[in-house]
C-alpha cells in the first residue's frame, strides 16, 4: 500500500520561509516558557515524589508505587536521580525539564514536518501546539512534565518513525516505534493511547480521500500490525493491573459528560487556538484554571468552528485531519472520565490544561492541514490585511496569557518556607531529633497523609537532625518554615493525690487527663524525676506504646503517639521514676497566644 504526507501536493515544495517561521515558533516558546520557569517553583506532587524517593530510595517499593492510580516506574528513576543530586532544588529540577522540553520541541518539528511539510502548515501546527497557553501548566509543572513530555515526545518520534515505517516497511523503523511506545508507558500509562494515535496517523497518510474508507483499508490490510500493538497492550495491562489499585470513577450521568465536553472544547482548546484564555483563577497556591470571559469563549468558537468548516466541507486529507483529531480527543477525555468524574469529581478541572495536551498533537495537525488545504484562497492579497491582523490580535492575547498565568505561578510561597527550613535544619543541634508534624496547609493538605508529614516532606534535605518519636527538646517548624521552641495545647492530667505519678521498674501506670481526645496523632509532654536512665513506653488510651528514653535527674520527655480517649499509660522498661505532670495535644510555638483565644494559623501566616 502506498503512502503520502498530508501535505498536498501542491504545497511540497519548500517554502523559502519555513526555516525562519520554525524559528520564531520555537524561540517564542523557549522564551515564554522560561518566564514561567522562572517564576515558578516546586509545587504539591513535587514534594510528595521526591520525598517517596528520598525515604524509600531507588527500590521496587517506588518504581512501582501507586501513585494516585498512576504507576510510573521510569518517571519514578529520573525523580530519584533528581533527589540525589540536589532535593528540593529547584534549579536542577528547571535544567532537566529544560532537556525534556528541547527533546518535545525536536520531536514535534520532525512529526509535523514528516505529516505536513517544508511549508506554511507546519509552522502553523507548530504555533498551535507550542504556543497555546493552556500547554504552559503542563510543561512547567514538573510533576505533570514528567509523565506529559516523555508521552508527547514519544508519541510523536514515533509518528516519525511509523510513517517511516509505512513508507518502507523497515523493520527498524517498526522497532523504534514500538521502543518508543513501551518507554512512553513506562513514564505515564496514558501512553495506552499512542497506539490508537498511530492507527489514526495511518489514516491520515492512506491515500484514500475518506476518514473511514482510509481506516477501514488500514484494519483490513494491516492487521497483523494491529495485532501486535493489542498484545503489547494486553500484555502491558496484566502487569499494571498487578501495580496499580485502580482509580476507576465513572461519570455519574450525561450531565457529567456534558459539562465535561463543554469545559474541554470551548473553555481550555477553543480559546487556545486563539492565544486564551487571558483570565486564570487560582484555586489554591499558585496553581490556576483558565478562566476565559464570554468573549473570548465566542472568539474560539468563532475561528475554531471556522477551522473545522474550512477542512471539512470537502473530502481530502484536512477532512480526515479533524476526524483524527475528534476521535484521538474523544479517546482522551474518556481517560479523563473514568480516572477523575464520578459523584466527587468535577469536570472543569480539565480546563488546568494538562489534561487535553496529548490531544493538542492533532488538533494543531488538523489545523495545519487546513491551513495547507486553504492556501490558494489565504493567498489571495485582499485577505493579507485582514490575516495580519487576526495574527496580532492572536498573538496578543498569547502573551497576555501567558503572563497572567506566570503571574499567578509565581505566587509560591512554598519557596521561602523550605528556604528557611533548610537553612535552619542545617544549622541544628543534630544529636536533637524532631517529632514529626503536618506541614503547613499552602504545602500539602491534610488528604496527602502521610506525605504531609514533615519527615516525608523534608527528607530529601540532607542536613537535618532527622525526626523519631520521642525527643528531649521541643521543637516546630513554623509557618514561616523557622525552627522555633515549641509547647503543648492540650488536655492536661488530672493532680496525683500523691504530688506525682510513681512508676516502678517494670510497672505502668495510668494517669487521667481533664478531658477526651479525638483519636489522632498527638504529642505527649511527661515532666519527670527519674531515680536511673532507662525506657518507658508511653500509650494515649488503646493506641500503640511508643518507646521513649528517660535521664537520670528531672527532665522532660515529648512523646508523638496516636490515640484518643481521656487516659495516657506510663510502663517502665528498667527505669524508676515520678512523673510529675502530663499534658496531651497539639505542637505550637512557645512565642504565641494560644488557648482558642487566637486563630494560630491566621498568627503564623501573617508572619514574614
């Protein structure tokens, strides 16, 4: 069977300005990319993975974690050589997306031209795919780059490749292609994906005028290929199936779909292909959704549904562009549904961008092969005016999403607290460990348990005193991210008629608090004389003994334990001692009100 590029022919030859036009596409984007980059910081995910990586270190426990329904062995390797090298470095995490992002620049270049040509379509499918603002949350978020890059960099080599392939029927070519799909799943599992892209790709290339003739034709003769490509995915699915836990969440009826369509196409690609969405909203620190007004929802509308008209209204190989496109979409934003609807799931998050960026490879396919079959008419000298001007207006409205989006980006203060963490960690007592605690909600929230956990937050810091569960000295990390002295709020125990709690060697004791505590991990202060150095084992009501040391000499101890109730059960070890007071709860700073008289969290983030 032979092939042909979409490119008609009318428009091979090449165009004197291809070069220049690649050119100011690719560095446009460089540049706006390193503005984001720039203000940007780590971000959620991103402390979560490195701190897996750092505590679980390069094993089978984190190449095959299930991560949020994800498993990602390889994205899994470069976050563990990344912590090595530097954790919680920014500036080595922006060198390495910078690679991923040069090899995704390379990649898309060579598909576009391989489907479109030395001309004009390419150039516009590259300004599509490079320079829409709804891709910049997904290239300059490293957890999402991570798995997007690789994918869409793969995905398209191996467009390159397959069409290569088609052409020839070279068996390296056919090799590559399938390389580059397994190592595109072992970054992400929506590489699943890649090879229904690829049987679309063959579409577009069939000479054969119709979407479904060509695709019918495709199935027909080339179906010991198709049958290669299902065992590769069948075979990839038992071994994921064995990993991963599932996060499989259907939408909860036809209005779910509905909305999730509508968030999709007009609020995130429609405004796209214009330079939107121009407005972002935060929805929580730093990270933003697009948010376009009306008027440029009805812009988008305007070109997009121009676009599709104009390659659509008669056969050809633009006609079968947008049915690739529509179907490769369709095949996304059901990914998308049964991973992240259901009755908690809302679908306007798709408009954060990342997750219809896979499906940006062929709608700027679909546009350039447009834009090539309306080259006659575009040509025409009474449009150029008007051409010049739309252009404008679009890049525009590029830039001013894209700075609005960096502008929201920014807005990290994620940055300062581990700078100051860091800082103060380093310059620590390290013979005086620290009791774990949450961080500060703008870091992690309390669902990512236990990743919120300082000692998984911070432990790729390689200066540190490290955390136990039991310490002599009291101490916080604020919100500020400053180590500061710290005490309890919390319940107290009720006066021993005898002045103290006395605890044999060998013997418990059970001492009542002034009030129930909620089943939780809370901090125990024991104020104690001990007679000999020895252990006790320190319980809140039925939760587990944590083991703490006691010093000869009155002292205190500050115990972490889980537990609730209104008891905490003292048992010696080898040790005799007199405990002299009890209090149970949370961990705050000595230097503040507290008491429920003043929002501590209001007090610590007004701090800077």
């Amino acid at each position: 069977m032979t092939t042909a590029t979409v490119e008609p022919p009318g428009v091979r030859k090449r165009s004197r300005t291809f070069e220049a036009g690649v050119s100011v596409v690719v560095g446009l984007h460089l540049v706006l990319w390193t503005v984001v980059m720039a203000g940007g910081w780590l971000y959620w995910d991103d402390f979560i993975l490195q701190g897996q990586a750092a505590r679980l270190g390069l094993s089978t426990e984190l190449l095959f974690n299930n991560h949020d329904g994800h498993v990602m062995p390889l994205t899994y390797a470069v976050v563990w050589l990344t912590q090595e090298l530097g954790g919680l470095d920014y500036g080595l995490v922006a060198w390495s997306m910078l690679v991923g992002e040069v090899v995704l620049v390379v990649a898309a270049v060579a598909a576009f031209t391989t489907l479109l040509g030395r001309g004009v379509a390419t150039v516009a499918a590259l300004a599509v795919f490079l320079l829409s603002p709804i891709m910049l949350p997904g290239l300059t978020w490293w957890s999402a780059a991570l798995t997007l890059v690789p994918l869409m960099s793969c995905a398209l080599f191996a467009t390159v490749s397959h069409v290569r392939y088609l052409a020839t029927g070279s068996m390296p070519a056919l090799i590559t292609t399938f390389g580059l799909v397994v190592t595109a799943l072992g970054f992400f599992e929506k590489s699943l994906l890649i090879p229904a892209w690829l049987f679309l790709v063959t579409v577009l290339v069939d000479p054969r005028p119709g979407f479904f003739s060509a695709a019918r034709s495709s199935l027909a003769t080339r179906w010991r290929l198709w049958l290669g490509w299902a065992v590769v995915l069948i075979v990839y699915l038992i071994g994921f199936s064995q990993v991963s836990e599932g996060r499989t969440r259907m939408p909860t009826g036809p209005g779910q779909v509905v909305e999730l369509l509508s968030s999709a196409v007009f609020n995130t690609i429609g405004v796209g292909l214009v330079g939107g969405p121009v407005r972002w909203t935060p929805v929580d620190f730093s990270a933003s959704y697009a948010d376009p007004p009306a008027w440029v929802i009805g812009l988008g509308i305007l070109v997009g549904g121009g676009l599709v008209i104009a390659g659509t209204r008669r056969p050809g190989v633009a006609r079968k562009a947008w049915w690739a496109a529509a179907v490769y979409l369709a095949l996304d934003l059901t990914a998308f549904a049964v991973g992240r609807l259901g009755p908690a799931g809302d679908p306007a998050v798709v408009q954060a961008g990342r997750y219809v960026a896979t499906a940006m490879i062929g709608i700027s396919v679909a546009v350039g092969a447009t834009i090539a079959s309306q080259l006659p008419v575009l040509r025409r000298p009474r449009l150029r005016a008007p051409l010049v001007a739309a252009a404008a207006i679009a890049g525009f409205l590029m830039l001013v999403s894209s700075l609005s989006y960096a502008a929201i980006w920014s807005k990290n203060p994620a940055e300062g607290w581990v700078g100051n963490a860091r800082a103060d960690l380093a310059a620590s007592d390290p013979t005086t460990p620290l009791l774990d605690q949450d961080v500060p909600d703008f870091l992690l929230l309390p669902v990512t348990h236990p990743y919120n956990q300082a000692s998984w937050f911070l432990a790729p810091l390689p200066q540190q005193p490290g955390f136990a569960t039991s310490t002599d000295e009291l101490q916080l990390l604020d919100n500020r991210g400053k180590l500061v002295p710290a005490q309890i709020d919390g319940a107290t125990a009720l006066p021993s008629p005898d002045g103290c709690y006395a605890v044999p060697a060998g013997a418990a004791v059970t001492i009542a608090l002034e009030h129930p505590l909620i089943a939780w991990a809370h901090t125990v202060a024991l104020r104690y004389t001990a007679q000999t150095t020895g252990f006790v084992n320190v319980s809140i009501g039925d939760g587990k003994p944590v083991a703490a040391e006691v010093l000869t000499g009155s002292h205190s101890v500050f115990v972490r334990a889980e537990g609730g109730e209104s008891t905490v059960t003292v048992t010696s070890t080898d040790a005799v001692l007199c405990i002299d007071a009890v209090q149970v709860g949370k961990v705050i700073p000595t230097d503040l009100a507290y008491g429920g008289r003043t929002d501590i969290t209001d007090q610590l983030q007004n701090l800077s």
